[in-house]
C-alpha cells in the first residue's frame, strides 16, 4: 500500500546528520524522524524560535496540512532570518542566520 519516498535515502541521511542540540520546526510527517530532540517544534509552532525548519510537503492523505504548509514554505522563503540549506523536490530545509 504504501510509496517508496523519493530520496529516502538523502532525507534519512540529511536529518541524521542535524546537530542534537539544534532546535527544529518540522512538517508533521516528518517530525517523527526528529523526535528524540529536547526542542522540537510542528509547524507553524517553531518558526522564528527554531534553529533549523524542515518542509516534507509530500502527505498525500492530507490536502489540507499540504495547503497550510505550502503556505508557511512562502512566508519562510522572504524571512531573513533564515536561508535555505537544502532543497530536493519536496524536502526543504531552513537554518537560522547566526
């Protein structure tokens, strides 16, 4: 039933690599995999108080949750205090400006 994620592998690799004290605000879908953290943030919560925000705008089964994000990547994109890091197909990262 289910999809294999295009670019697994580098997503997996990528949020592996994500410094354990960093603080991060996620797409619902993919904050699982960031879990484990003392500060970690669902978007919208987070933005302009994480470290790093990480979009997986991929949800399928979730309209709605995609809309909202996409709408928030939008706002994220003309934020200064922040810069893209990473961007493959759907998986964008964010990291604050020191």
């Amino acid at each position: 039933f289910t999809k294999q994620v295009k670019d697994r592998q580098f997503i997996i690799n990528y949020l592996s690599h994500i410094p354990r004290r960093a603080s991060v605000a996620a797409s619902n879908n993919i904050g699982s995999h960031l879990s484990q953290r003392q500060r970690i943030y669902t978007l919208p919560l987070g933005i302009d108080k994480a470290d790093i925000i990480v979009f997986f705008l991929n949800d399928s089964e979730s309209q709605q949750s995609i809309k909202t994000e996409k709408e928030q990547l939008k706002k994220i994109r003309t934020n200064r205090n922040y810069k893209v890091n990473v961007e493959k197909n759907s998986f964008i990262v964010f990291v604050k400006n020191k």
